[in-house]
C-alpha cells in the first residue's frame, strides 16, 4: 500500500465515519445528533449562518471560479 | 427545542421596540482601538476562525481574491458578533434577565428579513427551482473551469445566497437543544478529523500549487470527474442542492 492509497483510504474511512454517524443518529442507536440538526443548530446565529453559506459558496469559488 | 424565526419582521411593533431599546443601551464604539476590541471579540466565534484560516489558505494556494472576500465577509461577521456580545451585555446589565430572556438567547435570535414559510415550499415551486438548477448546472457546467464565465455564475449564485442568508432564515424551524458531551464532541471530531486529513495531503504536496499523486487532496482526486462538462453538471447540481439545504436550516 503506498502513500496515494493511504490518502485516498483516510479519506473513505471518514466518509465512512460520516455516514456512519448519521445513520446512528437517524436510528437512535446512539446519543448523537443528525447531521441536519447540526447544521440547524449552527446556523441559529447570524454568524452561523452566513458563515456556513460563506463555507458553501467557497466551495463552488474553490473549484470553478478563477 | 426552541422555536425560532416566528412571524415578527423588522417593522413589526415588538421588533422595532427591542431594537430600540437595544441600541439605546449599548453604547456605539468610538475609536479605532473599541472597534478593534469588538471584531477582536467577534473573532474568538469558531466560524469566523475557520473563515480567517481558509481565507489565510485560499491566498497561499494562489487565489487572493477569494482570500480577500472570504477574510471581508469573515471580519462582517466578527463585528455584527462583537456588537451583538456588546449589546447583549448592555441589556443584561439594564434589564433583569427574568424579563428580558438570557443574553445568549438575545444573541441567538436576531431580527429576521424575511416573511417566514411556516412549511416547506410548494410542489411547483420545487419543480420550477429544481428546472432552473438544471438549466442553471448545464449552462455553467459546459464551460471550462476557472474560465470568466463559470466564475461569473459562481459567484453570482453564492453571493445572492450569502445576502439572502444575511437577512435569516426564510422558514420557520425547530432549533435543537444543546447536544450531548459525546454527540459534539464526535461530530466535532470528524469534522476536525477530516479537516487535518486534507490539510497534512496539502502540506505534503511539492508546493501548494502543484498537486501530487503520492498525496491527493479532494481537489486533485475531484479534477478527473470536474474535466469534462457532465462531470462538472453533475458537481454543479450536487453544490445547488447542498445551498439549498443549508438555505433551509
């Protein structure tokens, strides 16, 4: 396994990590929120909330925009 | 849970009263050094840190002007929080908190701008909005990246969202209550985890503008599927609905 495969394999497990939390949250399963009532909650606040849209909208600059 | 974002706009009798009465309490900042102390207070919110650091990374990989909106929009924000500490402070003082509510409540709730839905949005209004991302995704997708045209379409989009989201919520919704010790400290954990996973697959490239097979990033493992225009449709789609999500929190 090589360094490439090593990178790309953390970035599965997170996903795995991710979904896998989600999943645990939907289900009750564990103490943990859903992803959608962690943004709800971040995003109470003015400061959350545009923050976060400001995240969403670097995303598209980052991989489209000059 | 706390119902938040209620039918009370900027005009509306209590509104305009508490917006009164806050302002009449908390005294304007004077001079360079009280302004600096307010954003410097408004910094210390996690979400404006983490917009200084990708605006800080966004300059050393090469695009300085999305550094520039990013770190303006993040110091906006810093000053609107410290104003909002300052304000909620001054009231705290003046009012007694079994009238007035907790000053974290007064900042968590701001004035909204908008008329909010008490329900989703209509059927037809769906269609319609998910016919324009469509017609919206083809059109910008079929230019190349970095080009004039896909970043007049990106950054048209965001910042339309971005004021809109300014303004607040357009819906009322349920506000969680504060989660478990071990629900945000493992959200907390992954969304960190992942963070110093693409930060360490950037540090070990050659330079940060020359990607690197050995230590992909999740731009350089994207770049094959956002070279061709359906790839780029389909990454285009997959962004619209992520801002309409978060639009909807």
């Amino acid at each position: 396994m090589n360094s490439h495969d090593v990178t790309v394999t953390g970035f599965l497990v997170l996903l795995a990590a991710l979904v896998g939390t989600e999943i645990a949250g939907r289900t009750g399963r564990a103490p943990v929120p859903t992803f959608s009532h962690v943004m709800t909650r971040i995003m109470r606040t003015r400061t959350g909330r545009v923050g976060m849209l400001v995240a969403w909208a670097w995303l598209g600059l980052h991989f489209f925009a000059k | 849970m706390a119902r938040l974002g209620s039918d009370r706009r900027p005009g509306s009798t209590s509104a305009s009263h508490q917006a009164q009465a806050t302002t009449a309490l908390a005294p304007a900042p004077h001079g360079l050094a009280e302004r600096v102390v307010v954003i410097a207070s408004g910094v210390r919110q996690p979400i404006v840190a983490i917009l200084i650091l990708i605006s800080f990374f966004t300059v050393l990989s090469g695009k300085p002007l999305d550094g520039l909106l990013l770190v303006t929009v993040a110091m906006a924000l810093a000053w609107d929080a410290g104003m909002n500490s300052r304000q909620a402070a001054a009231k705290a003082l003046a009012v007694p908190a079994a009238q007035s509510g907790s000053p974290a409540e007064a900042h968590a709730a701001p004035p909204v701008a908008w008329r909010l839905r008490s329900r989703p949005p209509r059927l037809r209004l769906v269609a319609v909005g998910s016919a324009a991302a469509v017609v919206y995704a083809l059109t910008f997708g079929s230019f190349t990246r970095y080009s004039w045209p896909a970043t007049a379409g990106v950054v048209g989009l965001g910042a339309s969202v971005v004021v809109v989201g300014w303004g607040g919520p357009t819906r009322q919704r349920q506000i969680p209550a504060k989660f478990t010790r071990i629900g945000a400290l493992t959200w907390g954990t992954l969304f960190v985890g992942a963070s110093l996973w693409e930060l360490t697959a950037l540090l070990m490239q050659p330079n940060i503008e020359t990607s690197s097979y050995a230590h992909p990033t999740i731009s350089t493992l994207t770049d094959p599927l956002l070279a061709s225009a359906p790839g780029r449709f389909i990454a285009l789609l997959g962004w619209i609905a992520l801002g309409a999500y978060l639009a909807e929190r």
